[in-house]
C-alpha cells in the first residue's frame, strides 16, 4: 500500500514539475518586458504562503519558543558562517 502511495506521489510531482515548466515557457515568452512585475508576483506569493500557511502550521504543530529561536538565531549563524567561510 505504501509502494502506491509513493507512486502517486512521486507521478503527481512529476507532473506538476512539467505543468510549472511549461508554464514558465509561456510566461517567459508572453512577458518579455514585465520581469520585475513576475518578480514581484512570485515574491508575494512566496510570503503568502510562509505567513498563512507554514508559519501558522508549525505554531501549532511545535512549541512557539522553539520557532521563534530558530527565527531569530538561525539568521545569526548563518551570517557568521558566511563571514568565517568568505575570510
């Protein structure tokens, strides 16, 4: 049962990647000039998502302390890995 499950899901991922392609083949060749308007497009639905669906999920699904300290700090060690890694 679980074998199927994981066909489906991997089908319905494979399909969704060639409808998103082809999609972006379409959009790229319709909107030459309005980039930064596909930029910005993409960038709201991006922030969309986070705000009302994955953050709200992961407060209720983990402690809230937990997901704030991994806001807060994980951007912290991130920056200085990049400084100690770039010299």
């Amino acid at each position: 049962m679980y074998i199927e499950m994981n066909i489906l899901f991997t089908l319905g991922s494979l399909l969704g990647l060639l409808a998103g392609g082809g999609l972006l083949k379409l959009v790229n060749h319709l909107a030459r000039e309005r980039i930064q308007f596909m930029y910005a497009t993409c960038g709201g639905i991006l922030l969309g998502l986070l705000f009302f669906d994955i953050l709200p999920s992961t407060w209720h699904l983990y402690d809230l302390r937990g997901v704030l300290f991994l806001v807060t700090v994980r951007p912290v060690i991130m920056d200085i890995k990049n400084v100690l890694i770039s010299g």
